[in-house]
C-alpha cells in the first residue's frame, strides 16, 4: 500500500474506560461478542427477532451463490409496518418520533399515530397512481418530514426508493432516474438554505426533459417558491396526498425485496447504484442503532445530523431509529443558520441524549470556537457519535470535552453505502475509548486488515481493510450491473472470498483496528465520496479544457479537499487561462455537472500532467504539489522533467 496511507498512522493515545454507571445500564454487553463467535446465524436470528415478521424464515443465510447473500431466507414482512404501525399497536402512539425544526424557525412534532396516518396516505396515493410492488421512485427532497414520509410509504408498498440528495444537479438527478428507470419522482418547490428559499423543482424540470420513464412528479410545497407546470405530470403532494384515506393496510414482502437503491461513487467516474433489501437490512440497522447508540426507546431524545440524501439518513434517520421506537430531532437547515449555535440550541430544547454527526463539523465547531456550545445547557446528552471520515484524536477529545462534558461515551463508527449499517465502532458502556481509533467489528460482524496476499497483518501493522464474512444489511448487488458488484467488490481478494472495502487500515499494539482513508481514486470531502474520475469528466467536458487530473489534498476543516490540474485547449489564449475567471468558471461547471459538493476547492493551471509510460497519470506526485511537499520518487515518468515544469509554471503563475 502506498506511503502517504500509512504515514498517515495516527498516534495511539490514552484509552477512556465508560463509566460503571454506564456499563451497568447499557444495551450492549461483552459478551455479545462471544456469543456472535460460537454461533453467527443464531446470534443473528436473535437480531432479527426485534422485528415483526407476517411470516418466519426457514433459512437464517443463504450463501451459496456468493457474492449475492440472502438473509432470512423465506421471511416475510412490511418494513415500514415495522417503523410506525407497530408503535402505535403496542399503545405508543402518543409517543413523538420526528421534532421537525426548519431552517427558519418553523417546528412540527408528529407522533408515532400521526406518522402512521400520514404514511397510509400517502401509500395510498402512491398506489393511485398506479405504483407497483418493485417500480422504482426517485425523491429528491429538503429534510423535511415528507422525506421521511415518502420513504416509508415507498416501502409500505414495496416501491423501491433512490433517494438523490437535494444539492446533486439537475444531470446528476438524471442519470440516477435513468439507470433505476424511475416513474415518479417526489420533490419540493423549493429548499431553504442559509435563510434564502433556493429553488428545487425547477432543477428537477431540467433534470426531466426528455426522460423516458417518469410519468408523474409529485411535488411539496415548502417554500412557497414560483414553479413552472406540467399538466398531465405535476401534481401536488398536499393536492395528491391530502385527499387519500387514513388508513392503508400493509403487506408483507419477501425478506429479499428491494427496499433502496442509493447510488454512491466508485473509483470510476460512474456512480453506481448500490442495492439494499428488507429483512437483513432492516435487522442490522436497528441492532446497530440499539447496541451503537444504546438507544433506549421512550427516554432518550436521538439526534443524527445527517441528511436523508446519504446512507446516514436512510440507515439512522429514517430504518434504524424508527424500528426502535426513537423520538428524534430532525434539522432541515444548516448549522450556522441563523447562528453558530444552532445545534446547541436544538439539543438544549429538546434534552437531546444521543447525537451524532461527522468529524469535519466537529472540525468546524471547534473553529467557530468553544465559547458557543459553551453557553448551553448540553447536559442532556450522554453518547456522542461520528462517522463519515476518521476523526482526528484532537477533534475526539474536543468533541468530548466541549460538547460531551468530558464524561460520555463517543463511538466513532465505521461503515459505508455499500455495508448498510454500522461495521466497526465502540460499544458504549463496553469499550475502552480510544480518540481515533473505531477499534473492533461489532458482534455477528467480520473485519479483518490483510496485506496484498490477503493475509492477516500483525499487530502494529497496515493493510487493507476487509470484511469476511457476509453481513445482514450487505449490499445484494450493484443495480442492473452484476459484473460491477463482483469486480469492485469481490475480485481483489477473490481467492479468499473477501470483501474489499476500499479503505486502508492498521492494527495497533492492542488489535484495534485504526481507518486511514481510501486506497482507491475515491475522495473524501467533509464525507462525502467523490471520485476523481467523476470530477475529471466534468472538468473535460468544459469546452476550454483538454486534460484534468483531480487529487484529494488533506484539508484540516473537511478532511479532504479537491485539487484540481488542468490542461487548457491549444486554442485558449494564455490570457484567457490567467486569473480568476477562467478557474471560476470551471468550478461552476464542476457544480453544474456534478453539485456544489464537488466543487474544486483549488485549480491549477498547467501545460503538463505526470504520466508513467502506460499513459497512467501519477496522482501520487500531483498530492506532493497540492499539499506543498516536496514532489517524491519520479523516476517511473514517462518524462522525468514534467514536474520541474508543473511546479515552474505554478511559481509564475503566482
Ligand atoms: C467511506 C464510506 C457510512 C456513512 C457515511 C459515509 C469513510 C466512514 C468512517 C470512520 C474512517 C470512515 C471510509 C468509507 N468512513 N466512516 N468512522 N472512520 N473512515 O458513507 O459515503 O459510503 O463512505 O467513508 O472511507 O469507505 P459513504
């Protein structure tokens, strides 16, 4: 594995033992784990009885034709009757699942009984537009209650969602809605953002034009925002929804129906639909969410940060906790709208106890400085998460100290789109806490770290992180492509049967398991994954440029940032390529193509880039120049001068 992943190798620090207090309470035990051990499927088949099944499964896995798992093999249920109805049945109804805080100060409590009459309503309107068992339905919505409602209506009728986060563009909806041959899409008319209303609806009319399989748009109303109509196409969700009946009976799915589609970034530039189901899926998120968070349904106040675009939001806004019985925070807007104390404020409201969010927002509330959280009461809360990203021991130990009062568990938990639910993290009330590390595969779950041959590393040692042995919430595949699951998932350790994570990773003295960061041409920017490739395309697409090479150079705010070196065509003049404009323009065309999300964070302008003599550009030396160090080993160049020249032209430039 390359250098820059290992001498990234964090320093193995002092280890936070939980409380007796909290280990007297806690959901999770130590032996869990060795009950997982001596008997995987039974360990998981008690998981699996959290839920309600119409009918039994006779098969705990099926795994004879792997790479493709079945779990619960026969099983049958309804996931969202799991989520809702069954709250309501067991005398919870009363009970708040969703506090909605919008961005502009606008709030909304639903009860378990409240969501269960909205869910039937809008099942049934789904249904009356002719929806079936297995059709697909793309949502692109703002974090409001009706994103959660549309979810969950799609899975009351076996309607497989892929939901598309609310700042991809309107070409990045399309090709989405395209490849799962989407027939309804569920938007908005528009989303708040940092105070202003910005539009949604109208990008999504951009992302339809011509789009063969959609044949309705039902559309929120949220900002009140001025939409263009399609008559015959559009309908509104309060027109559509309002008008249905109450009451919905559901029906119990195949334990294997697809439940999601979400499509996440891959080493190549295509993104790639990653295929979730019900039974196991639905299993794993709610053990998680018990056993990670140490949930503990009608006392605790849950608060996770993310938006429902991501697998976070699917997994521990919408499956997880609501299997659960979780009354949840859920937040539309960003944190520093109105103020930088947003989040403080919520969690002071409404006695948050479990939050959990992504290093790179630690990150930046430890920049807006610790004066802010400090002015609350956060007594309330007593487990912190993170995900998305390693946390940086610094971030960990602030985290604990200004926002944890220097006493609550933080469980920095490893997972990814592609394994469901969370993987590898502390148990709260088990595990001895160390800042930076997410230390052990959970109970019923395998991770190993392994060397190129695929043997396990010694302790002290990096390598690759796998997984080998199959999981309830896996992937089931890569929509309509399997040859792609098998190549990027199951061809690098083929012999050996394990699933390759993309990430690297190191035992320490003590066997924990410590992330490093990807080993694939994948970046991550504040969590968020996006491939070089991807933004590559998007920089060649633009009629100015001929080439483009993309790296992820170390940020300290959003863990990684995108650094781009371009190649300008023959025929744009020099001027034109100087200053501001012509990289402003490309970054509003990376933005177009792709989101803001992938906006280039710098460009530079070169007449080279560093190949070997395959043609294969050394992105290795491209990271040296964007993070400012020296440039390494060239002499693999198919012209060992290319970088005397890169770095010269940057100096002029400047
Ligand atoms: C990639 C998956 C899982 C939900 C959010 C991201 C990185 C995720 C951690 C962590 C170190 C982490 C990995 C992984 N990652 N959590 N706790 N420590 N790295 O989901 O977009 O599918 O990205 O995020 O690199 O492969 P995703």
């Amino acid at each position: 594995m390359g250098n820059e992943v290992l001498s990234n190798l964090m320093t193995e620090s002092e280890a936070f033992p939980p409380s007796e207090e909290f280990a007297a309470g806690a959901n999770a035990t130590a032996a869990l784990y060795g009950e997982a051990e001596a008997d995987r499927e039974g360990f998981w088949a008690r998981q699996a009885e959290r839920l309600h099944w119409e009918t039994k499964w006779s098969q705990v896995l099926d795994w004879s034709d792997a790479p493709f798992a079945k779990w619960f093999v026969g099983g049958r249920l309804n996931v969202a009757y799991n989520c809702v109805d069954r709250h309501v049945e067991s005398g919870h109804g009363d009970q708040v699942a969703v506090h909605w805080v919008g961005e502009p100060g606008d709030t909304r409590d639903i009860t378990y009984a409240e969501l269960k009459t909205e869910v039937s309503k809008a099942a049934n309107a789904l249904a009356s537009l002719g929806l079936e068992a297995g059709d697909r339905v793309a949502v692109q919505l703002p974090m409001i209650p009706e994103a959660i409602i549309a979810m969950l209506a799609c899975a009351r009728l076996g309607l497989t969602h892929s939901v598309v986060f609310g700042g991809f563009s309107p070409a990045a909806l399309r090709s989405r809605v395209d490849d799962a041959a989407a027939k309804v899409v569920i938007t908005s008319d528009g989303q708040y953002r940092r105070g202003k209303a910005a539009p949604m609806k109208a990008n999504v009319d951009e992302a339809l034009e011509g789009a063969a399989t959609v044949e309705k748009v039902v559309v929120v109303k949220r900002t009140d925002t001025d939409v263009a109509w399609t008559e015959g196409r559009d309908l509104w969700w309060h027109e559509l929804v309002g008008s249905q009946p109450p009451e919905h009976a559901p029906e119990a799915f195949d334990s294997e129906h697809p439940l999601y589609i979400l499509y996440t970034s891959g080493a190549t530039g295509r993104p790639k639909g990653i295929l979730h189901t019900s039974g196991g899926y639905l299993t794993q998120a709610a053990y998680t969410h018990d056993a990670v968070f140490d949930h503990k349904p009608g006392e605790d106040v849950y608060w996770c940060t993310a938006d429902i675009g991501w697998v976070t939001g699917h997994s521990y806004i919408v499956y997880g906790p609501l299997a659960n019985r979780a009354t949840q925070v859920v937040y539309e807007g960003t944190p520093n709208t109105p103020h930088e104390g947003r989040h403080w404020e919520i969690v002071q409201k409404y006695k948050v106890s479990i939050y959990y969010t992504a290093p790179t927002l630690i990150r930046t509330f430890m920049k807006w400085g610790v004066q802010i959280p400090a002015s609350y009461d956060l007594s309330s809360l007593r487990v912190l998460g993170s995900v998305g990203e390693p946390i940086n021991p610094e971030a960990w130990v602030w985290y604990r100290e200004n926002i944890g009062g220097g006493a609550v568990p933080i469980v920095d938990t490893w997972w990814q789109t592609e394994t469901g639910a969370i993987m590898i993290s502390p148990l709260p009330g088990v595990t001895s806490a160390k800042p930076g590390s997410a230390q052990k595969a959970l109970p019923g779950i395998g991770a190993k770290v392994v060397d190129d041959s695929g043997a396990e590393v010694a302790n002290g040692s990096g390598g690759y992180l796998v997984l080998d042995r199959p999981w309830p919430a896996m992937l089931r595949g890569v929509w309509g492509d399997d040859e792609r699951f098998r190549q990027t998932y199951w061809s690098r350790f083929a012999d050996q049967g394990f699933y390759f994570a993309g990430d690297g990773a190191k035992y320490d003295k003590d066997g924990d398991v410590w992330l490093l960061g990807r080993v694939d041409d994948v970046m991550n920017v504040s969590g968020h994954r996006i491939s070089t490739t991807e933004v590559e395309s998007a920089l060649v697409s633009h009629p100015t440029v001929a080439e483009a090479a993309v790296v992820g150079a170390s940020d300290p705010t959003t863990g990684q940032g995108i650094v781009a070196f371009v190649i300008l065509r023959g025929n744009v003049s020099r001027d034109e390529a100087k200053g501001e404009t012509a990289t402003a323009a490309l970054r509003d065309h990376v933005a177009k193509e792709i989101g803001p999300i992938a906006k280039p964070r710098q460009i530079m302008i070169v007449p080279e880039l560093p190949k070997t003599r395959s043609g294969k550009i050394m992105r290795r030396l491209l990271r040296d120049v964007a993070e400012n160090r020296a440039v390494g080993d060239v002499t693999t160049l198919a012209d060992s001068s290319v970088m005397d020249l890169i770095s010269s032209g940057l100096r002029s430039d400047k």
